[in-house]
C-alpha cells in the first residue's frame, strides 16, 4: 500500500482508513452575531404599574361566563362590568372614583332574559351603553347621572333582529349613532340610532358571507373597513356599507381567533394558534392576506390572545387570557414590523390554581374550538382598557387596562408608564388623539362619507385640533352629549362634503342650551365640594389628612345649617300657634 500525501487543509480521521475529510470552517466573529439589532425608541423601559389594593374594585361579582369577551367597557366616568344574575342577564356600572369593596346589594342595570355577552360604552357619550345577549337582543342604555340606588331596568332602545345570540357589539369609531352586532346566526347587522323608535326591528344592512360563529370584529381608523375573524380561522376584510368580502386569508398555518386594524398603517394583527396548536401573533398586509407579513409563536398555552393597539404611540399590547401577562411591541411600517419591547408579569402567580386545574377541560372557546387541555377555564381574566382621554397625563400614562380576576372577584387597574424624570407634560408621547365628538352623521356615513375622527390634544385646557364636524341630526335635547366639552361654542357655519349651509336656528341656540344644561346638570354630580365623576381619591396620607379636614370642615357646617333650620322650624310652628289663638279669641 502507498504512503498518502499529507493534506493541507483541515480535517478529521475517519475510522479504518488513512484519508482526511474536509470540515467546513467555523464563521469568524465578525461574520455571525447572535445579538439583535440596538433600535432607538422613547418606549423601550415602559413598564407596567398595578394598582394599590385600596385603588382596586374588591368583592365584585364578576360573570363566570365562558364566552371569549371583554365583560368589561371603561370611560372616563364609569367601568361597567358583567355580573352573575338569576333569571336573566345583567351588568354592573360603577362610578370610576368608587374604588375598595363592593357593596353586595349594589344595583345592577337588568332587563335581559338572557345571559349578557357583550358590552361597550358609546365613544361619544359616557353615559351611553350599549349590551348584547343571549336573548338574541340588543339594548341601548342612558345611566342616569346620579349614582343608582336601585336596579335599573328603563332601557332606552331595543334592536330585535337576529335569530339566535348576540355575541358581539362595536360602535362606529367616527359616526354617530351607528352600532354594528353580531349573532350566532352568523350575520353581522348595521343599526341606526338615530331614530325616535324605542324597538328597532330591522337593521339598516345585514352582513350574511359568514359560514360560523364571528368571534372578533375590528374597524380601521375612519370605519370605511370592517375586519372580521371567524370560527372557521378565516381573516375577511369587508365593506361595511355594502356587506361585500374585500380580502380573505386562506392560510392554513395560522389560524385566527381575534383580529385588529393597526391604525394608519394598512396592516392587520391577528391572534390564534399555529398547526402545532402553539399560541401565536400574525402581521398581514390588508390588501394582501394570503400570506403573512410575519408569524411568532408565543408559548403553548391554551388561554385567548387578546390583542391591543395604540395608533398614537404604535405600540401593541398582547394580554393572555388566564395567565395575566401582558407583552407588548412596537410596531412599525418597515422591517421588522414587530419588536419586542418587554413583558410585564403579574405580582399575584396563578400558578397553582392553574396546576390544580390542569386536569379539568378549558372552557374557553379558543381552547374548545381546538380541544385543548388547559387551566384557563378557573382563572380567565377578561380586561377592559381605559380611552387615551381619561388616562392621567401627569404620570406619564399611556395605557390603562382593567384586569378581572374571577376566581378573587377584584378588579385591578394596571398602567403602562413611560420613565420620565419631568413633571411637566410631555408632548412627544401624547400626539393628537381621537376625542369624544364624532365627525359624520349617521345619514352621512350611511350616504358612503368617510371623515377621520375629530382630534384632541390631551394637554389640560387643549381645544379641537381638526376641523369641526356638521352638527347631529336630531335635536339637540337628544343628540347633543352634556358631557361633551367640546360641542360648546359652535356658532359658526360647518363644511359638509357637498358643499356649504348655514345653520338653522334650532341649530343655533343647541349650543347656548347645552352649556346652561351642563352647568345645571353639574350642580347635582357634586357632592361635599367635589365632582364624583372627575375627584381622584387620595393617593398619599397628605392628601387623605387634607381630605379629612376638608370633610370635618363640612360636617360642622352641615350641623350649624341644620341647626338654623331646626330653630326656623321652631319659630314657624310658634308663628302658626299664635295665629291659631288669635283666630280663636277673634
């Protein structure tokens, strides 16, 4: 046998002979890094603040239903919460200040036969909500101003018209007085409002391309589209107006459970599943669903995805049903769309329970639908998230939500704070936001208008930012929100899309009346001094002294006005005895 040449380049022995294989050769450093790209952005140490236990809403029966909802709407004066209630369904609405433990005899709004499913204020008055239920109607509230004392059943309209349950409400984000629900009948209805019907019995459109249950709906940022997911994990992007299929995903390796437009970005963020059944987050182009813009599998948990987005600051949150973990990214036009930003974790584990239950089937529908075993069914929580316009600016607040834990029936608000060392407000991460006036009527909108919301700045004493909207078509007793602080002074004539008119004289004085209306109907929210919807309760024990002062001071004056009156009362009836022996002795 002849020698072999030596080899020159590197190699390993393979066994029973003398050749040499080639390896190939190991990257250098400066070829491969595992580190991700450094990105500059103002929200990379945002971090979530949970509420103290005096600042949360303690023994609160909160509904045990196994429905994929929210169960919670919050605004600016209110957090309405669905509850447990024999012989129909029912919702609880608490003043937002009204923080610590429930009283078990407070009134409950109730006037459905069914269980409620879903519920969601009205964008453009706070004291308007609208719920869904089992009964297979949809009703339409006015919470009166001062707080209930009784349970409340007058609701103001009832929309009859699908043939089984109503799962799901949304309102147009910039019309006034449209509402859009869907059923179990697999049919999506417009309704308009703005009627001086009490009972609605048809819908102004019916949206029949559904072929199962509609498990999310999602508008773009002028409502011109409607995103749909479905229990067959189709994503469809329809005309609202027309009822028309614009886009629909055919993808098969994700399947969808719950779907969000990004605001002006074009895109849409769904949640659900993957083939392998782990959960997962899905970015799509919505002129384009036939294959992801990107896919990232979150963990194998068997709990819904619950997304939600900021358009002002272009962050995503993604809260996990059961697990109570809330990530959150930013998100951006180009490449990568998503980055990751970080994870807040709750301070309470559910850790055992979870194990304790890991034996018994998930109840939810996510975990139904793809038979699943898991521990969401005991520990679901459904949040609720505050509007930009009630967010507290002086902590550099961006996002509030609203955490329902069922199984210690508490509610515990959590806020999404921005690190920065000034007091003073910061204008970088509170652009114009939507505010709480609309821009179309319901008759423009359905007429095919398509105006963007009505801008505000969130700095204190700000005004309208965009131009200002044609007023409401009904009177302004009706139409008109006392609670809007920006219909006040609308004396000049507005621009409509066809053209220019002036204002009736109706029109006219609809301003002069609301302010003395407010001014009036303000009179009888205070209480002690102080405005029950908007007075935050104290946060240090310099504040609470203060408070307490301030409360003895008004006791003592309280007793000194009723001593006046007891003594006038007495001087009457003295007045009256002696008038009765005169008449007697004349």
């Amino acid at each position: 046998m002849s020698d072999v040449e030596p080899q020159t380049y590197k190699g390993t022995m393979v066994a029973g002979s003398t050749r040499h294989l080639p390896i190939p050769e190991v990257p250098r450093p400066n070829q491969m890094s595992w580190h991700p790209q450094y990105r500059s952005s103002k929200f990379r140490h945002v971090f979530g603040k949970p509420a103290s236990k005096e600042n949360c809403y303690d023994s609160v029966p909160i509904t045990r239903s196994v429905h994929d909802n929210h169960f919670c709407a919050v605004n600016p004066h209110f957090i309405a919460v669905v509850t447990e209630c024999a012989g129909g369904g029912a919702f609880l609405v608490i003043p937002l200040h009204q923080t610590g433990k429930l009283d078990p005899h407070y009134p409950k709004v109730c006037g459905h036969r069914g269980n409620v499913l879903d519920i969601k204020w009205n964008p453009f008055d706070d004291f308007e909500i609208a719920s869904a239920s089992e009964d297979a109607t949809i009703k339409i509230w006015a919470i009166p101003k001062q707080l209930l004392s009784r349970n409340f059943t007058a609701y103001r309209k009832e929309l009859v018209g699908h043939a089984r349950r109503v799962g799901l409400v949304e309102w147009h984000p910039t019309a006034a007085n449209i509402l859009f629900s869907a059923g179990y009948d697999y049919k999506v209805m417009v309704w308009n409002l703005d009627t001086k019907e009490s009972v609605i019995m048809s819908p102004v459109k019916t949206i029949d391309c559904h072929q199962d249950v509609i498990l999310s709906m999602s508008f773009n940022t002028n409502g011109s589209l409607l995103a749909t997911t479905c229990k067959d994990r189709k994503i469809r992007v329809l005309d609202p107006r027309a009822g028309t299929v614009l886009q629909e995903a055919s993808y098969k390796e994700h399947r969808a459970n719950k779907v969000l437009f990004l605001g002006n970005l074009k895109k849409l963020l769904s949640t659900g599943t993957s083939r392998w059944n782990n959960r997962q987050i899905a970015l799509w182009d919505q002129d384009d669903l036939s294959v992801p813009l990107t896919e990232e599998d979150l963990d194998g948990s068997s709990g819904v995805l619950f997304p939600f987005y900021d358009s002002d600051t272009n962050m995503l949150y993604v809260v996990g049903k059961g697990d109570g973990n809330i990530r959150y990214y930013e998100v951006s036009a180009d490449k990568p769309h998503l980055s990751y930003l970080m994870e807040y974790r709750s301070y309470h584990p559910q850790k055992g329970i979870a194990q304790r239950l890991a034996q018994r089937r998930c109840s939810c529908m996510n975990c139904s639908l793809t038979g699943r075993m898991g521990g969401g069914g005991g520990i679901c929580s459904h949040p609720g998230f505050m509007p930009k316009r009630g967010l507290d600016v002086s902590t550099c607040e961006i996002f509030r939500f609203y955490k329902l834990i069922t199984t210690k029936s508490v509610i515990e608000p959590i806020s999404m704070i921005v690190p920065r060392r000034s007091e003073s407000y910061q204008e970088d991460i509170y652009p114009p936001t939507a505010g709480a006036q609309p821009s179309l009527t319901a008759r423009e909108w359905l007429s095919g208008v398509n105006k963007g919301p009505v801008l505000v700045s969130l700095r204190p004493g700000s005004e309208l930012l965009s131009p200002r909207p044609l007023p409401p078509e009904r009177p302004p007793s009706n139409s008109l929100s006392p609670t809007s602080p920006h219909l006040v002074d609308q004396t000049e004539a507005l621009v409509a899309e066809d053209g220019r008119r002036p204002f009736s004289l109706l029109e006219e004085k609809a301003p002069r009346w609301t302010a003395e209306h407010r001014l009036e109907e303000k009179k009888t929210w205070l209480t002690n001094g102080f405005d029950i919807f908007e007075c935050p309760p104290p946060k240090t024990e310099n504040e609470l002294l203060q408070m307490f002062y301030r409360q003895q001071e008004e006791i003592r004056r309280l007793r000194e006005l009723v001593t006046q009156r007891e003594v006038q009362a007495k001087q009457l009836e003295l007045e009256i005895k002696n008038l009765r022996m005169s008449s007697e002795w004349s």
